[in-house]
C-alpha cells in the first residue's frame, strides 16, 4: 500500500472523526425515532416516516442547502445554538458531522426499526404484567434482543457518513482540515487535472473502508443474534 | 378475596358482555375457541382496554371506565401464565424466575425463591437458558415467574394447550399444588374439561360472549341444563371419595358420598380423599337394581333435573347422596322408563376416572352448600 | 489523440456523480457553460429560442467539472469556459473544433459582503484582508480548479495577501456557490465575478481587484468536435449578435469583438 501525504491522511482522518461523531450522536435519536416508529400509534406517524426518510430521496444538494438555511450561521436554529451554548456549525467539522447524521439517519432508523419489529411483542407484554414499566421493559426485554440491529445500523451509518458529499460541500463547503472530507478531497483531486493518483489512492481507501464496515457490521449481527438465541 | 368482573367489549360483529363475581380457589373460565374467555383475562391483566367495564381484585378497582379508572398493567400486580410461556430468551431461566421478583413491590410478601422452585421441580433448570427447555419445563418456569412477582391473583391462558398429554399429566399435579399450598387465587382459562374437572373451585362457562353458567364446579359439571357447554363427550360431574382400601385383586375401593366405589388400584393412600369424574355418557340408569352384570358401581339416586333440548339424546342430572352425577340417555329411553324429577333409580357407572387430588380445604369449598 | 482509458473511465465516473445532462431532441442545442453565465446565458438562450423555434438547453457548472464532462463524452454541442486553460485542456485532446474557438467575453472579479449597504474595501497591496474577515471565512470557488477561484487567488498572491488568508477560506464546487453563502450571511466576504455580484441582491460590492493583479479573464467559446447539430453553429453565431451583446453588457460582461486579441495557446 504505498505511503499517503499530508493531505490524503488529514483528509481520511477528518472523515473517520466526522463518520464516528455522526454516528455516535444520532444512535440515541435513531432509537428512539426507530422505537416510536415500530411500537407507537398516534396520528402523524406516517408523516414522521416521511420525514425520517426525506434525506434518503431529496437530492443530496437539496439537503444540504436546507441544512444551511436552518443551521448556518443566520439560520434560526444555527443562530440559536450559537448564541445560548456556543455551538457552530457554520464552515467547522461539527457542519459536516451534521450534515453526515442526517443523511445517514434514514438508514440507522431502518434497520433499527426492523429489529424492534422482530421482537416478538408479547415479551415485551409479559414483561408488562410482571411488573417491569415500558422503560424497564425496554432496557431489560427489548433492547438486547435488538442489539443486532442496532449495533448493524450503528455501522450502516457509518459507512454512510464516510461517503457523505453532497450535503456537506453544499451546507459547509470544502476547507481542508474542518470539512475536506474524503469523498471531498477526492472530488477535488479530480477537478485538477494531474490530480488522478491521489484520487485514485484515496478511493481505493474509502472502498476499503467501507466494504471493511460492511463485513464487519454483518459479523457482528450475526454473532450477537446468535448468542441471543443460544443464550 | 374475590374477583369482580364486568365488561363489554366489541369485535366487529362478535360483542362480549361478562358479569361474574367469583370466590377464592381456581376460577376456571371454560368455553369454546372463540367464546373470549383470552379477551376477559388479557383485560384483566390489564393487556387490553375493554369498551366498558369494571374490575375488581380482591378489594382493589383496577378498571372503572364509569369513573376513567385504569391501572396501567405493571402496577396490577396480576401474575400471567402464557399459553406459550413467554420466556425472555436472552435470559437464563434463573434470571426469568428473578426477573418477576425485581419489580415486586417492597411492600408485598415476597415468595420464597427456593419453595417455589421446589414447588415447581425446577431445581435442575436453574442454569440453562430457555431455547433448550421441553414444553412442560418451560411452562413450569413461566409459572414460577409469574409466583415470584408477588401477585395477588394468578391468570393461565390455556396454560396446557402447546402440551403433549404427557407432559401435561406431568405439570398437572405441581397445578394442584399450587392451589393448594398456595394462598394465590388463580383465574384459569381452558377449553379443556379435564383440566377444568381436575383444577377448578368454581366454573364460568362462556358461551358467544356471555356468562352462560357460573357456579361451585360440582355444581356446573352435574347441571343438566349446562352439559351442553362441555359437550357429549366431555359432559361429567365429579365428585369427591375417600380411599378406603386397596383389594388383594387389583381394586381400590372408595367412599363417595352416595355410596362405595370400585376403581382399578389407586396410588393414594387411605384417608386420601380424591377427585373422581364420572363422564355422563358412562352412566346408566335403571329403574330397578340391576343383579348379574358385570359394573361394579351401582349407586341409589334420584332424579334431580332433566336437561332441555330435541335431539335424540337427553341429559339428567340425578343426585347421589350429597353428590349429584349427570347421565346421558336417549330420549326413546328417557319416555320407555317414564323418567321425571323425584323418580328413584338407580346410577350404574360403567367407568370412573380418577382426576386428582383434593386438599382438605378445597373439598369443603368444593361441595357448596347451596344444594 | 484521445486520453488514456483510465483517465476517461475515472472522468466518466465523475460525470455520473455531479451533474447529468438533459436530453435533447434532435435540433435542440446542448450548451456547457461556465456558472456565472447563469443570468445573462438564461435570457441569451431564451433569446434564441425564440427566433429560431428550437430550443437551447444549457447546463452551468464550474469550467472545470464541465471540461471533465466533455472528456468523458457528455453530448454537449457548445462550450463557453470562465478561463482560457480549460478550453485549451481540452483542445490538446482535440475535443474542440479548433475553427471555431472565439473569445467572446471579459468580466472583473470583485470583493463583496454580505447585505445590502456594507462599508467599502479599499483594495491595495497588502490590504488587511485577514483583519476583516476575522473570525469568519472568505468564500471563493475552488482555488485550484474553477476559474473564478484561481483568478480570486493569483489576485490575492499578487496583493501579498493570499499568505495572511490562505487558511480563511471557505471553498466552493463553483463561483454562484460562493455567491450564495455570502448572500446567506454564512460567509462574511467573498469573491465572485463583477457580473455575479450584480445578478444578486443580498451583496454589496465593496470593492474590484485591479486587472493587472490576475490573468485576463477571458470566457472562450467553442463548438465541440463530436457535435454534429447544424443549430450549434446558429447559436454559436447567435452569441455575437445585437441582441446577445446587450443582454451580456446588461449584467456587466465586456463583449468582445472577433478582432480583440484572442489570446490563446494552441
């Protein structure tokens, strides 16, 4: 594998912290959205379905350009944020961890949804007249029975996030070191011409990245679906 | 303590629309497939919200629609048996049997861990996880469970149904000794008299939605008019002996109350006093004391009540000192032999079957007084 | 002579990924344009379409991701690059028809902030660029490969600025991007095209590189060497006539006449 330059490594390591940040923030909100969309009845439900799964049919352009409405630096929730606790998006790599969550959310939720759904129900009702409130049933009954799917969309959204271009370049632009991401940078290497071999190293490794979670994230269901069952 | 219910529920066009009050012991809530006796217990257990209704454990209102009461289902502290047991797979099955102890409330009597697993026989499973349990195993665990939560009352759904009979003439006996060692009333559904004959304090047969008979058990099980509900072939009253005896001959000889009875050896010692149930297709009347043949329970009785109906074959309850057995006969017969309330025959049982055991505390609520 | 596989092949991929061209029909005429043409290109087109009754399909996007389209094959009857090295990338693949290149335009790049009545910028040998941006970024097209950018940079190196800077940069896929985030307020200054800051509202242009700081801009024109629509020629035409000429001064262009120096490298 030959040797990476300066730039190459910033931008790699840049997408890996990006990918991990987006990740880790959305899980909480990926379950919870996943658990009222697979156990709730309440009326508006389909339309938060939608909305969970905007990101994945908009244009990644269009995304972006919503996100930089709402979250830049005038936007009404960006200006918020910034003024009460200091948190910018604008330019900086949290911009591009949000912009890597959103479009990753639909896909986390998926596959987090279904596992809720292949949780046989009436557990989670036996757990009900044993005394165990919906929160205790949840954390007890629930959640390590879902841990396959979680733990698959956790690292689902990850590879998602890793190819993140579209939205980020439109919400927070390209700035080496803050928002230069992989996918990015490669763009970038192919715009110039003579830039082909860094382009071409540097997709060799967001291939291997990604195929690498991939694998990973089908092992690891596996095998934990497998201790579930086993016991 | 005493169970109270009353609801009204609809399914599309199926309405359901119970009214019962039943006493301590095991409650059986018999009917067809389809009749709703799972609707009333998963609405007492809090499982589903009937449209209308008000139920009452043991002094305490768990649902009042009227008044906008309704006690969520973790705070009804209603012990459920499923019909597929309903383990947490994840979990061993000593972890199961806990689980239902961490959410009992302090202030509850808390069961003893260990007499219940002794209760149950389910020492040897402590360790294994519930994927490599047999059926009955793990219905025995889903019965501790549901114990080890403190409830103060115990509902099991068909609870015997997923089960080959010999694992549930296995489980049948622990079922009885937890109606007898046990201060927990039990509410029981099943579609299977046997079960009902051999378990139950008192009987609510539902039929299309409704309370069709309720009574002390001996009663419904030798109610001419309720036969029916069990149906030809299950129709049968029990009643309680005592063992005598056991004959050098293979015979065990017992006191009912109407007279002696014969059975193939019992495995029970004398001053035992036992469940025997009498299929009411088993049962032959005669008008004069038989002499010559070869049944050997021959009972005096009285004709008490003759079931309704126009089919060929008819029913009669007849009463046998304290007891009453129910016989079915043709109709044909019923006109040859002039048989009407009051006439005195006689009972010719031609087989007894042996049901179970009854603790001294159950056959006096067993044999109401009101007869 | 036609580049090397994998080059194309990569090109190719990129294509599929940005921008995809409309389908035309058989007299349509399919043009790649530079961004900031947008404003002045839409009425240009519209123009035309009416005299002639076909219709001109135009697709804006950096010269440079343009050039690369062409590379890969795109069926695009006309260019008009913002920078003469992309039209002269791809006439030393021979994708051009050399005879009728023509420099058709010259713009000005400004420097301009966000709102309506921002103070002026006088812009000097070492102007303290960095000082007013502050904590906040300069938004520019990509410095390396999109014209607006590199000019925006060769102005800036000129000035003995781009050093202070270099790091402030918020860079853009294209010029009208850049445009957009100092219209939204997001990045307080940027630089664009004279004819950019016109075409939008939100702007104010507080002040214009000097010409000797940057390489003329030139916007060159061409057919492509694969077209074969007899309408591309009409337009081609078209762009230098009356009506075209006004509609391009209107938004602050220079028009070029044929005869101006059509500084190019073969």
């Amino acid at each position: 594998m030959p040797t990476l330059t300066p730039d190459e490594w910033q931008a790699l390591a840049l997408s890996l912290k990006v990918s991990f940040w987006a990740t880790a923030l959305s899980l909480p909100v990926g379950l919870l959205t996943a658990l009222v969309l697979a156990r709730g009845t309440f009326r508006g439900k389909s339309i938060l379905n939608g909305l969970v799964h905007l990101p994945l049919i908009l244009p990644p352009v269009v995304t972006g350009y919503l996100l930089l409405l709402t979250f830049g630096r005038r936007g009404p929730v960006g200006a918020f944020l910034d003024a009460n606790f200091g948190i910018v998006f604008s330019f900086r790599w949290t911009g591009a961890a949000l912009a890597a969550a959103v479009m990753a959310f639909p896909l986390m939720v998926r596959a987090i949804r279904l596992s809720i759904e292949a949780v046989d129900a009436r557990l989670e009702d036996a757990a009900g007249t044993l005394g165990a409130n919906r929160l205790w049933t949840f954390v007890i009954v629930t959640l390590p029975l879902i841990l396959p799917g979680v733990i698959a969309g956790a690292i689902l959204a990850f590879a998602k996030a890793m190819g993140e271009f579209g939205a980020t370049i439109t919400f927070v632009s390209s700035i080496p070191g803050e928002t230069r991401t992989l996918p990015a940078a490669i763009y970038g290497y192919t715009q110039v011409p003579g830039g082909q071999p860094q382009a071409m190293r540097l997709t060799l490794i967001a291939v291997a990245v990604a195929m690498t979670a991939l694998i990973a994230s089908e092992f690891v269901a596996r095998r934990v679906a497998r201790r579930i069952r086993d016991g | 303590m005493s169970l109270d219910v009353r609801l009204r529920h609809a399914f599309g066009s199926f309405i359901l629309d119970v009214d019962f009050t039943a006493p301590a012991g095991v409650t059986a809530l018999f009917g067809r497939s389809g009749a709703g006796k799972t609707t009333v217990v998963n609405a007492v257990a809090g499982l589903l919200r009937p449209a209308e209704g008000r139920i009452v454990v043991d002094g305490a209102t768990l649902l009042d629609t009227a008044r906008g009461v309704d006690v969520p289902k973790h705070r009804r502290r209603i012990g459920y048996v499923f019909q597929e047991g309903r383990l947490f797979p994840h979990l061993s099955v000593r972890q199961n049997l806990a689980f239902g102890g961490w959410f009992a409330p302090r202030t509850a009597p808390q069961p003893d861990f260990g007499q219940v697993v002794a209760l149950l026989g389910i020492a040897g499973l402590l360790d294994r996880s519930p994927g490599l349990l047999s059926g009955g195993e793990k219905q025995r665990v889903a019965i501790g469970r549901a114990l080890l939560s403190a409830p103060r009352m115990l509902l099991m759904d068909e609870p015997l149904a997923a089960l080959d009979e010999e694992r549930k003439a296995e489980i049948l006996p622990y079922l009885e000794r937890l109606r007898d060692e046990t201060r927990v009333p039990i509410l029981y559904v099943s579609h299977a008299v046997a079960e009902v004959a051999r378990l139950a304090t008192t009987v609510v047969a539902l039929k299309d939605g409704r309370v069709a008979r309720i009574g002390a058990a001996a009663d419904v099980l030798s109610d001419a008019g309720a036969a029916p509900l069990f149906g030809p072939t299950e129709a049968g009253a029990v009643i309680g002996a005592r063992v005598l005896r056991h004959d050098p001959d293979g015979l065990s000889e017992l006191a009912a109350g109407g007279g002696r009875l014969l059975l193939p050896w019992v495995a029970a010692a004398p001053g035992t006093t036992l469940r025997v149930r009498i299929h009411a297709r088993d049962v032959i009347v005669a008008l004069r004391q038989p002499e010559a043949i070869s049944a050997l329970n021959v009972l005096p009785a009285v004709v008490a009540q003759i079931g309704g109906g126009e089919g060929p074959a008819v029913d009669l309850s007849l009463i046998c000192g304290p007891d009453r057995v129910l016989a079915r006969i043709t109709r044909r017969s019923l006109i040859a032999l002039d048989l009407a309330p009051g006439r005195p025959c006689f009972a010719i049982l031609k087989s007894v079957a042996l049901e179970g055991r009854e603790s001294g505390e159950t056959t006096a609520a067993f044999r109401a007084e009101d007869r | 002579m036609r580049p090397p596989r994998h080059r194309q092949l990569l090109a190719a991929l990129l294509a599929l990924c940005v921008t995809a061209a409309p389908p035309a029909s058989a007299q349509d005429v399919m043009i790649f344009a530079a961004a900031s043409l947008k404003t002045a290109l839409d009425g240009v087109a519209a123009a035309w379409s009416a005299e002639t009754g076909s219709e001109a399909v135009v697709s804006y996007a950096a010269s440079s991701a343009l050039a690369r389209q062409i590379e890969a094959g795109a069926p695009a009857d006309v260019f008009i690059s913002a920078d003469l090295d992309w039209m002269d990338y791809l006439a030393s693949w021979g994708l051009i028809d050399p005879d009728t290149r023509r420099t058709l335009l010259s713009n000005r790049i400004v420097l301009i902030a966000a709102g309506t009545d921002a103070p002026p910028v006088e812009i000097a040998p070492g102007f303290g660029l960095a000082a007013l941006l502050g904590e906040g970024r300069l938004a520019m097209a990509d410095v390396d490969a999109v014209p607006a950018g590199r000019y925006g940079k060769a102005a800036l190196e000129t000035l003995g600025v781009w050093g202070n800077v270099e790091s402030r940069i918020a860079e853009t896929e294209n010029v009208r991007a850049a445009l957009a985030f100092v219209a939204l307020g997001e990045a307080p200054y940027g630089i664009v095209y004279a004819t950019d800051a016109n075409a939008e509202d939100n702007v104010t242009i507080v002040g214009t590189f000097p010409e000797d700081s940057h390489p003329p801009i030139r916007y060159p024109v061409a057919l492509t060497a694969d077209t074969a629509n007899p309408a591309a020629a009409d337009f081609l035409e078209f762009l230098g006539a009356a009506p075209a000429r006004a509609l391009f001064e209107a938004q602050g262009f220079t028009v070029l006449d044929p005869t101006d120096a059509d500084a190019h490298a073969g």
